[in-house]
C-alpha cells in the first residue's frame, strides 16, 4: 500500500505517521548527541581555538612553530619508538595467540580467551601496579631471572622504557588479538583442506592462503594499539618513572604545571591530526588492498 | 619418512606454539592474579610473595576516610554513568538502527569518536570547559565526563543486540495499535535485555577504571579511586592501595562474569 492511491484523507494519516516516526526517532538520539556536544565537541573545539592564541590573547602560530624546538621533537619521536616497539612486540605475541584461539584444542581455546577477558577487564591502574610491584628491584621478575642464572644483580625493569614498554603490551594485547581473533574465525577452514588437497605443505597453506586473509585483521588491531599507545598516559606515566617522557605527559605538565593552554592544546591537536592520519592511511591501504584483489 | 618428517617438525611447531601460548597466558594473568595476596601481606614494603599474611591492611582500609570516600565517590558515580550511559546509549542505538537518514552515519561517527581522540586531549579540554560552569570537583561532572567514554561502547553492544532482532514485531505492535514508545518498552527492549545488560556493566567498568579524566576534573572529597590510587603510585606507595586493588579486581570480575551470561543468552536469543 503507498500513499498514492491511497484516498487524500489516508496519505494525510500517514504524513503526519511519518513525522511522528521520524520525530520519536530524532527524539530518541537527541539525548546521546546533546552529550556529546557538550563534553567532546566544545572542549576539543574550545582548545582549538585556544592553541591559536599566545598568554596575551594575540593570534598567533607561536604554539605550533614552538613545537619544533628539540625538546618536543625529542618528545615526538619517543613518543613514536614507543607505539612502534608496542606495537610490534603485540603482534609478534598476539599472531600466534590468536591463531591458538581459533585452531587449538577447544578447551585451551576457551581458557586463552578467558585469561584474555580477565586481563582486559582487570582495572588498568590495578595491572599498572602490580607490574610495580613484580618489576621491582627485589620483585618476582628479578628473582625468576636471576634464579634461572640470566643475570647476577637485579635489573632494573621499571621507571624506564623497559617497564613502559612491559605495561603497555599488557595492556594492549586484548586490543591486538580480539580484531585479529574475530577475523581468523571468519576464514573458512576450507580453504586450507583446498591448498592441501593441491599438495601445499601446512607451512606453504599457512603463508599463501591464511596468513594472507587474516592480514586485514592484523592491520586492524596494530592500527587500534598504535593509535592508543600514541595517546596514553597512565602507564608511561607511572612505569616510566619521569624517564620516558611522552606527548600525553607533556600535555599534562602544560597545563597543571605550567598552566599554558596554548602549549597543551597545540600539543593535543597535533596528538589527535597524527592519530587521524594514521587511521585515515590504514583504512585508505586498505580499500585499495580489497580493490586489487 | 617424509610424512612421518612432516608430522614431527609439525608436533614440534605446535610444542612451541604452546609454549608460546601458556607464557602468553601466564604474562596476562600474571597482574591480576598477584594482587589478591599482595592485600593480605602485612609487610611495610612491597613484596610479593607477602612474608607473612594479615588481616592489618584490609582494618586500615576501612579505618581509612579517604579511601573510604573515594570508594563511595567512585561507586556512585559508576552506578550513575551505568545509568545514564545505558539509558542515552540504548535510545541513540535504536535511533541509530531504525533512521535512514542520511545524517545517521555522521551521527554515529560523532558518538564513537571519544574511542580513538586521545582521553587526555578530552580530559583538558572538559577541565577547561567545566571551570566556566563550576563542574570541577562535583560528581555530576564526573558522571557526565565517564558516560561521554562508555556512550561507544553502548551504542556498539546495544547495535549488534538490535541487528540480531527482527524489528517486523515492533512494527506489528504498532499496527495493532501500541504507541511507538510502548512498542519500543514492551516488545523490542525485552528481546535485547542481554545485550542492554551486557553493555551496562561495561559501562560500569569503564567509569570504575577511568583514571585519566578523573586525575583532572576531580578532588578533595569528590576524588576517585583511580585519582588516589595514581598520586599514591606517583609518591609513595600506600600499602592500602592493594586492598583497594582487590576490591576493584573483584569487582570487575563480577562484572566481567555477569556480561558474559548475559551474552551468551543474547547469542542463543538470536539464533
């Protein structure tokens, strides 16, 4: 039934049907997008504006050109060696492990997904504390290590980019293995008995046929680890014990320190255009990955 | 013999890979599962494992006026953001689903971005924001700011809840005669409540770990778990805090146990 052969009483009914349907609609979505207004677009718009003026309110560029001084761009590449180094040693640990998830005997499977669960949803300063703790000069690592004969005096694994490093795998590993786990499930096992059924060793199906089809997956979770680490600061924080120093870290002495808006602001715009371009490049590599095919 | 070759160098590539798995598993678990004695040890400094067990530090904990106002500030504003996160994110999601609109997908792209803007960037700017409207410091403030972080987190549960659910029903409903808001309450809620719950306690979780906003937009009495426990981290470590990390372990446990049940029933629901 459509409105046009409807008589001219009915297609009245059904406009204002239909404005009521679409009002309830926009009512229903109004709330959400009123908060996000209020508490994501006016302050991260606020501090836009607010990194393009000096301390006397003149308009200026002064808080960007200033970010070219060494001490940022030292920053800036800490920043990046850091997400790199998490990033690879996530998808070094996070390939094999999701690939256990999704082929290994089921009960195991089963017991790594919920260790994965446990560990994402323990609070993320409870984690950061107890790698304090374990990291320590006289902690359980150190014991281990020495006890197996690795080292002769304590290590010191925490307050460095050691433990900053060792934190952040923990905590971005759930990030690595659930998009990659959700994809390798999606591959069709058929596709492996078919390479194997041609005379493809295990090894050559696993590099020609699976490998290749769960990469979109392995470019999702590193982009969502590289992408967190870049702007985290909680664990670099406390694991780097003031000698690994970040971008989201000099945002936060910016302002309680120092209180410059302008520096901090100016900072986190850059933060979030390279957070941007990062997602932007992936997903553009892999548009034109699928259009190749 | 090249088969029998083969079936050993692959029993041996599956060794390692098990090995490789169980260090994995213990390196996840490794954190969580430390804390839980780490409560229980009455040693001034940090060890593990505790020389010896007491109850002395769970007493100190509850003696403790700090902590034990930062627990209720922390609770009650992750009961409200649970509340009000689960209440706008349900409503935004349905939106979401049933619009054609155009608009639908830069309103989506809208709700999901405090996901990946980094959280400190968000944390000064409402800092900066909240100082013009006297927000700082206050749990309104709070509840606000976590509902922002947990609002994708809803929209995205509560979406897949909706895309497992046939919406003919609630146009049925509406035919015989119910209201778009009554249709909605008694038909299409009731048949996504699992994924509703499920999102709910992550919301839940995300407000009762967020350290980074709260490190910010509150203090003095209003001051978080996570506010008190990163300065204590930062200064010098409170002996409490590991009973305050128990606390929050358990907790989140209980939470994680009640979202899974209620995924797994959502799951059979749809199909």
């Amino acid at each position: 039934m459509s409105a046009i052969d409807a008589g001219a009483l009915n297609a009245r009914e059904l406009r204002s049907a239909d404005r009521r349907h679409r009002l309830f609609l926009f009512g229903s979505g109004l709330p959400a997008l009123l908060l996000v207004l209020v508490t994501f677009v006016l302050p991260i718009g606020w501090l836009f504006w607010l990194s393009l003026f000096d301390a006397d309110g003149q308009l200026t560029i002064q808080n960007y050109t200033r970010l070219l001084e060494p001490i940022y761009v030292l920053t800036f590449v800490q920043t990046f060696k850091i997400a790199v180094i998490v990033t690879v040693v996530c998808v070094l640990i996070g390939y094999p492990y999701a690939y256990f998830m999704t082929k290994g005997p089921h009960w195991l499977a089963s017991l790594a997904m919920g260790v994965l669960l446990v560990s994402l949803w323990t609070s993320l300063l409870v984690r950061t504390y107890a790698w304090l703790i374990i990291l320590q000069r006289r902690g359980m690592a150190n014991d281990l290590l020495m006890a197996l004969g690795i080292t002769d005096v304590p290590l010191s694994l925490v307050h460095n980019l050691t433990g900053t490093v060792i934190g952040m795998v923990h905590i971005m590993l759930p990030f690595m293995i659930l998009p990659l786990y959700a994809a390798m499930k999606s591959i069709d096992p058929i596709y492996n008995q078919a390479a194997a059924a041609f005379g493809a060793s295990p090894a050559r199906a696993f590099r020609d046929v699976f490998l290749p089809l769960s990469l979109p997956g392995l470019a999702a979770g590193a982009t969502l680890v590289f992408v967190i680490t870049l702007g985290f600061y909680v664990t670099p924080a406390l694991l780097g014990g003031g000698k690994v120093q970040m971008i989201s870290m000099r945002i936060e002495s910016d302002v309680s320190m120092y209180a410059n808006w302008g520096a901090a602001s100016s900072l986190g715009v850059v933060l979030l255009i390279a957070t941007l371009l990062m997602l932007f490049i992936v997903k553009k590599g892999a548009g034109f990955s699928r259009r190749s095919e | 013999m090249s088969r029998i070759q083969q079936n050993l160098s692959g029993m041996l590539r599956a060794s390692w890979l098990y090995l490789l798995v169980v260090l994995t598993m213990l390196f996840l678990v490794l954190p969580t599962l430390v804390v839980i004695p780490m409560s229980l040890s009455d040693a001034r400094y940090l060890s593990f494992p505790p020389k010896s067990l007491s109850l002395e530090p769970l007493f100190s904990y509850f003696a403790s006026l700090e902590w034990r106002t930062a627990t209720t500030v922390s609770l009650v504003t992750a009961t409200l953001t649970m509340l009000l996160a689960t209440t706008l994110g349900t409503a935004a999601a349905y939106s979401l689903h049933v619009s054609q609109s155009r608009l639908s997908g830069v309103l989506r792209g809208l709700m999901l971005a405090p996901m990946i803007v980094p959280t400190i960037f968000i944390a000064i700017g409402l800092f900066f924001v909240y100082a013009r409207f006297d927000l700082n410091n206050t749990i309104p403030g709070l509840v606000l700011a976590h509902t922002l972080l947990a609002l994708p987190y809803v929209v995205i549960n509560v979406g897949a809840g909706l895309r497992s659910y046939d919406m003919t029903q609630e146009q049925a409903a509406c035919i015989l005669g119910a209201s778009r808001l009554r249709a909605f309450f008694d038909v299409t809620l009731p048949q996504i409540r699992f994924s509703v719950i499920a999102a709910a306690m992550f919301a839940f979780a995300i407000s009762l770990d967020e350290a980074v906003i709260s490190l910010f937009i509150s203090g003095g009495d209003s001051s978080t778990l996570t506010k008190r426990m990163f300065s204590s981290l930062r200064s010098e470590i409170d002996p409490l805090i590991a009973v305050v990390a128990t606390l929050m372990t358990l907790l989140s446990i209980l939470m994680l146990c009640i979202s899974l049940m209620a995924q797994r029933k959502a799951k059979r629901r749809s199909l």
